[in-house]
C-alpha cells in the first residue's frame, strides 16, 4: 500500500475542534451526570445547569487534547515532543506504542498471574488468588505511569526474570524484595552479603535461614555443613555432583547428558562414589589424587570388596591408571586438582567434610517441604566456591524436580510441580554458582521452580554459557527487565529492536496542479518506539520491563525492599536476628624474619663412654681400646729427590686400595748420619787395615 493510500482514523489524527467522536462519547456522558437529577425537572432547572455543562465540555475538550498531543495511537510528528525519560520522571506515559491503562491490566497486571496461578498452584482457592495476598500467586515489579494511583506491574510464576543493569543500579534491592514475597523456599545466592543482612530477619519470620559462607565474606558466618559425598553412593549421582564441579571450574560447555562422555568428570564421580562407600568426604578423593601406590591400592581395596560398587567407577579408574597414555592422565589429574583447589582453604575444608557420623548434613527433601532460606555466599570473583556452589544448586534442583514428578497434593490428587514453588534468586549467578541455566530455563517453571537471574552485562552471559547459550537464554527468559545506565550496545539495539516500530505521520508533502490547485499527501515512516539512547538514557531507579506475551512494553520504577512497610517496621525494631553469628576471623602465621638465615650445621654428638673398657684398662693397660688418632697425610715425594721416571697411571692402584700406602717409619733419635760420632774409636783412613 502506498502512503498516499492510507487511510487513517479520524478521531485519533484528524480530530474535529471539541473531537465530538465515539470515542470520546463516555467523557461527555461522564461530564454530563451532574444534570442527571434536572432531567426530570422544568427547562428553567435545566438552563441553571448549563454552566456546568459547559465547564465540564471543556474539560473534556482540554483532555481530548492532551490526549491527542501526548497520547495513544500513532504519533504525529508536530512541535516539540517530550521524550520517554522525561515522560517517565513525570509519571506520565512514556509515548506512543507503550503500554497503555488497559495493556498494563491485561498484561502486566495480576489477573494473568491469577489466570496461570490456577494450574500453577493448585492448592490456592478462587477466593485465595482474587481477595489473598498477591504474594502467594504473582512477582512485583514496580510501579508504571500514573500521576495519583500508579499501575503496578508483575509477571506470573511461570515467567523467567532475566535483568540486566550495571552496579549499584537497584538489582540487589529488587532482588531483596522478592526474596521477602516468596511463598516457598527459597536459595539465594550473593557476591556481598548484602542480600543476608537486609533480608534475613524478615525471612525467619517464614523459616529457618541457613547460611553456606565458606570464604567469611559479610556480617554472618556459615550455619550448616554440606559433604558432596554424602549420597554418591548412586553412580547417577556422583556422576552429576561431579559433572557441575568441573563444569562450574572449567567452562567446556557440558551438560547432564555429555557429563557421562568426559573422562575427567568420570574419574572424579568414581573418587566421589568410592569415598561414599566407605562413608569418607573430598578430604579421601584430594588424597587418592595425590597420593601413591599405597591410596591407590586402598581405593582398588574399597570398590572391589564392596558388594554394591559400581563396576563402571572401577573400570574408569583402571582404565586412568594402567592404560591411559601418561600424558593424558596427567592432564587428568591436572584438571581434578584445579578442580578441586576449593580444598586449600581450611575454612571451606572444615564445612565441606563434617565429621563421619556426626549431624549437620543438609537434607535437600526436607528443605523444599518447608518455608526455609539458603543463602550462597562468596566474593566476588567466586573461583573457589563456584565448584561447590554449582554442585549444590543443580542437586537441589534435581531433588526439586523428582518431587515435583511424584508429588500429592492435599486431596491425593497427582501434580507434576512443587506447590508452593522454589525460588531461586540468582544474584550474579555467573560467578557464584555458575549452573546451566540455560538448559533449565526449558522446564524448570513447569517442575514448580522460579528463577530470577541478575547480571551486570550481557558480555559475563555471553562468557559464562556461550553465545549459543545465551541466545537460548534471552529467548527463554519471559519476562525481560533493563536497568538504567546500560551502555552495551548489543543489549540497546537488541531490545529496541525486541520492542518494534511505531508508524509517524510527517509533514503533509503539498503538491500544485496545472490549475494551480493545492494538494497534500500524507506522509507516514516508521521509527522505533524506544530507541537505544533512550534506553540508555533511562532515569536511574526505573527500568524497561517488556513482557513476551505482552503487546508493548512498560517503564517502571523498580520495587525496592527500602520501601516495604514490613522492612520498616523490622528496621524500627532494630533489625533482629536471632541464630546466627559473625564470622570467626582465621588466624593468620606470623613473620619470622630469623628464618630467612640458612639453618645452623648441627654439631656432632659426642660418643658414649666406654666404661667396661675403662675399668680394663685400669686393670690391663694392654686390654685398652686403641686411641682414635687423626690419620696421617701420605707425604708426596718431591720430582727433584729421584731422577727416575713416574710409574705408569693405574700402577699399584689395586694393592694402594686394597693394603693402603706404606709409610716410612720415624727415625731413631741419635746423632745426625755422617758425624764423627758414628765412626769407631780409633779409626783412620790413612791407616791400614789389618787381617
């Protein structure tokens, strides 16, 4: 169709002076009740009320403007326009193509999440989902246009929340006041503490509040002990404990299913496996990997003379040890101890291997049976705790799932969810517990489990699960929430183009004909509803939500736990919280600077005295034990003494080694050879000898 072909509606874009349209009939029926008690009265009744006739006529005709100038429909493109984030800070609608009253109730109101509340929690009632709390059926958003009575917008509980802003932004405050609302359990995961110290006492009031702080990062230290062993007693199980911890420490991009293909996911299950067995912890695996022939034959010990052992775990370990190539098994070997380079920490050490038998091992199935909170805490680079935390998420989710399959509700009836649901509030979940979410994002809100994931770019999603990952990601998550100040361009053109285009009448192009009669044709172009600047130009404090069965988006200013009344009147009581303590401050050696010196050569001991042999030789002074005298030097011959030639090389050599060198003995004291001394008396050289 051509633009001069389109037609056009004239009670939006060609109104009349007063838009005397259908359109506006109800205003105008709305402006005349004040004369409906004169209708039955005489003319003289009627004509006293035609002032507020009048008035209310113009009332009308005044909002009909403003409508027309600021309203729905298309948009005219005519003066100056106010743009969305002024709109917003006025709490007027933010423009043409957004959500208007009546999309905000049909989409983004509660009457969709009581409409999917109906299968989704069975065990609420008609009157609990229209007169009880909308906690127990919908997630709170915030607060869209509305200058005295603001819209609130929510999504139902089959909605993936995925949010993306940069810090300090109000995610973690958005995310504190959903943890609040929750109906059921719920696990948090946090990079600061912060979600702890401003949720926690409110969330006691529901349940118990369990708190995995293996690093002491925060106000409170950890309350519960977990042993990722316990329970490998089932291959599947170590396989899958196993399969997220290299998978949380190595980023190949596995799954559940690729987890039985990776060579060093198996030798780590089948370590976990046989230190269940024999009732051990990851203190037994980090010994088996580093240890010698001595673990190695205790490990073959424990799967070979226990009745129940896998037969697979002993074939992968067999295989790793005897014909393996070594460089493969010492790349093996690497990677498990990267993995587990979690157990350096003494800290992390002492609550990942609870004492044998002793209490304090966390019982998934009852902690999704009850109202209780978990809180997953570590810094912010979460490298060391990734592997441990990762595991513990996909276990629950694992147990949440099985039990959504065989769960009853109170009449006996089948249901195939958990009711209520489990909550999970993955604040930065790329660097805490780094699970494949992407996956989940396809069937974990038809077992009975939320997700809300928080991220500061779109660049950690793509890194963490890959591009093809985040792309299921983005398309999963229902429910999209962008923050102010978002400056990634890939996340600005990709929602504005999400949103769509708007059609915009220009400047009527006006034509002469031959007679010099005027003509004008309308000019229509589509622009975007929301452009990327105007993303990222949205106030701080609101956010762009956009619903995917919605037909327009919506800004909101984002729901905060600052502004609840519960956590009002919790902070004017003090903030109480009962159960917990701080964090135990781990000592730290001390310099010794004297070490830096090379060590001291110990002195030899000295011998024991012989006192048998000193008795003897009092006794015998020939039975006394020989003196201990230095040996002597072999005094070296002078060349000039002799003239004859040196023996050859090697000569004597086997006698010299065997007997040793002879050597000369002292002369006898005397005179000096060759004095006059040594001559007999009488003796001449000139005198002859006789006989």
């Amino acid at each position: 169709m051509h633009d001069d072909e389109r037609r056009e509606p004239r009670t939006e874009d060609q109104p009349s002076p007063l838009a005397l349209g259908p359109a506006h009939w109800p205003a105008y029926a709305a402006a005349g009740v004040p004369l409906a008690p004169l209708a039955d009265g005489p003319l003289t009744d009627l004509a006293q009320g035609m002032p507020v006739l009048l008035v209310g006529a113009l009332v009308v005709a005044g909002a009909s403007t403003v409508y027309r100038r600021f309203g729905g429909g298309r948009r005219r493109r005519r003066g100056v326009t106010l743009s969305p984030r002024t709109r917003a800070r006025l709490r007027l609608r933010p423009g043409h193509g957004f959500a208007s009253r009546g999309q905000l109730y049909r989409h983004y109101g509660r009457w969709p999440a009581r409409r999917i509340a109906k299968h989704a929690r069975r065990s609420l009632t008609l009157r609990d989902r229209w007169l009880g709390p909308w906690q127990e059926y919908a997630t709170f958003h915030g607060r869209a246009q509305g200058l005295v009575h603001r819209w609130g917008v929510y999504s139902t509980f089959e909605d993936l929340v995925l949010m993306i802003g940069p810090p300090q932004e109000g995610k973690s405050q958005k995310a504190a006041a959903s943890i609040i609302d929750a109906p059921g359990p719920v696990v948090v995961t946090s990079i600061r503490g912060d979600l702890i110290r401003d949720t926690v006492g409110l969330r006691q009031q529901r349940g118990y509040t369990w708190i995995l702080n293996p690093e002491g990062v925060g106000l409170y230290g950890s309350n519960m002990r977990w042993n990722p062993v316990v329970g490998c007693e089932d291959i599947v199980a170590a396989v899958r404990r196993a399969g997220h911890m290299v998978e949380a420490s190595e980023n190949q991009g596995l799954s559940d299913a690729s987890f039985w293909e990776d060579i060093g996911t198996m030798t780590l299950a089948s370590l976990m496996h046989a230190a269940a067995l024999m009732g051990g912890n990851l203190r037994n695996v980090r010994d088996w990997l580093a240890g010698g022939k001595e673990e190695i034959t205790h490990l073959f010990y424990v799967l070979s003379e226990h009745g129940q052992a896998s037969e697979h775990a002993a074939g992968v370990l067999w295989h790793l040890l005897n014909q393996m190539p070594e460089k493969t098994r010492e790349s093996v070997i690497t990677t498990l101890n990267r993995v587990l380079r979690f157990m350096i920490d003494p800290a992390v050490v002492e609550t990942l291997c609870p004492p044998v038998g002793g209490s304090g091992d966390f019982d998934f199935e009852a902690f999704l049976n009850s109202k209780d909170t978990v809180y997953l805490v570590s810094s912010p680079n979460g490298y060391t705790t990734a592997p441990v935390f990762a595991s513990f998420l996909a276990e629950l989710v694992a147990v949440a799932t099985a039990m959504g399959n065989r769960y009853e509700g109170a009449d006996g009836s089948p249901r195939s969810r958990l009711d209520p649901p489990l909550t999970i509030e993955g604040d930065e979940l790329a660097n805490t517990a780094p699970v494949p979410v992407d996956s989940w994002a396809s069937w974990a809100s038809g077992s009975g489990i939320r997700i809300h994931m928080y991220f500061q770019s779109w660049a950690r999603i793509r890194d963490r699960w890959g591009a093809e990952g985040a792309e299921a990601l983005w398309g999963a998550a229902k429910c999209k929430v962008i923050g102010s100040g978002v400056t990634e361009e890939a996340v600005l053109v990709r929602m504005s183009r999400l949103i769509g285009k708007i059609d915009v009448r220009e400047e009527d192009e006006i034509t002469y004909d031959r007679r010099g009669n005027q003509r004008k044709r309308k000019r229509w172009s589509e622009v975007d509803i929301i452009s990327p600047s105007e993303i990222r130009r949205i106030p701080r404090g609101k956010a762009l939500v956009l619903r995917s069965s919605a037909a327009a988006p919506t800004i909101v200013t984002l729901d905060s736990i600052r502004r609840r009344r519960a956590y009002k009147q919790w902070q004017k009581a003090g903030a109480p919280v009962e159960g917990l303590f701080g964090i135990q401050q781990r000592e730290i050696p001390t310099v010794r600077h004297e070490l830096a010196d090379p060590p001291p050569v110990p002195a030899p001991a000295p011998e024991p005295v012989d006192e048998i042999g000193a008795r003897r030789a009092r006794k015998d002074p020939g039975a006394a034990p020989p003196l201990p005298f230095p040996a002597q030097p072999v005094p070296v011959p002078d060349a000039h003494d002799s003239g004859a030639d040196d023996p050859p090389a090697g000569w004597g050599d086997e006698w010299r080694a065997e007997w040793g060198t002879a050597q000369d003995p002292p002369p006898a004291p005397g005179p000096a050879r060759g004095s006059n001394d040594d001559l007999p008396q009488g003796w001449s050289p000139w005198k002859r000898r006789s006989g």
